[in-house]
C-alpha cells in the first residue's frame, strides 16, 4: 500500500485532496523562490514565501501524520526563521542545500501521484550548510 491508499485509509477524502492540491503548488513554486534568494532585491519577499510554504507543509503534514515529511519541514523552517534575520545574499552552498530540499520534497510528490512508499530523506540533507556568507 502506497502513501496516498494510507492517507485515503486514515482521513477524509477531501482533505487528502486538499492538501494534494495545496501541496502541488507549493512545490511547483519552491525552486523559484529558493534562487530568488540570491537577488537581493527579491531575498526579502522570498524567504518570507519559503517559510510561510514550509511551515504549511510541517503543519499539514503533522496533521496527516507524515513524519519524516513533518521533520524535514520543521528542519528547514527552523533554517529560513535563520535566514529571515539576514541580509542578502546569501551563499551557493545555502542554495545548493534548499535545491536539494525542494528536490526530496517533489520527489514525495511524485510518491503521492504514482501512490507509493514514501521515499527515504537522504542523510546528505540533514547536514545544515553554514549560513554565514
């Protein structure tokens, strides 16, 4: 049984589709977003965006009960709060590891669509990049 039969299983219908459709966007939008961070006259409103699209998903996905979906999340929104507090811009090696993220997070989304196991958050992701320039 893939990812999208457990949450269809465990919750209502309309609100895995809701979600789905939430979700679909937020990760069509990410990578624009993440190297918009590197034009200072778009830093500010991107980071925003970032973490207002993270947060969403971590609480969405705690409601949901994905976890590593929710820990992945809570990582990174725990990184852009950082990176809110900053002045422009901000380092490859940032990009680089949001890239990363944004990938992993379409990667789930493709999990959803095809309905299978949610595929395992790789160990690179986890190492945070230093966030100074």
């Amino acid at each position: 049984m893939g990812i999208r039969s457990d949450l269809d299983a465990n919750f209502d219908f309309e609100i895995v589709d809701e979600f789905l459709d939430h979700y679909s966007m937020m990760v069509d939008s990410m990578e624009i977003m993440i190297l918009d961070l590197s034009n200072d006259e778009m830093y500010r409103r991107s980071v925003d965006e970032l973490f207002r699209v993270f947060h969403n998903i971590k609480s969405a996905s705690g409601y949901l009960k994905i976890v590593p979906m929710q820990r992945l999340s809570t990582l990174v929104e725990d990184e852009l709060e950082k990176l809110r507090t900053m002045q422009p811009p901000i380092n490859q090696e940032v990009v680089n590891w949001l890239l990363r993220i944004s990938d992993m997070f379409a990667k789930w989304h493709e999990d959803f669509k095809l309905n299978n196991k949610l595929s395992k958050v790789k160990y690179s992701l986890l190492k945070i990049p230093d966030l100074e320039k």
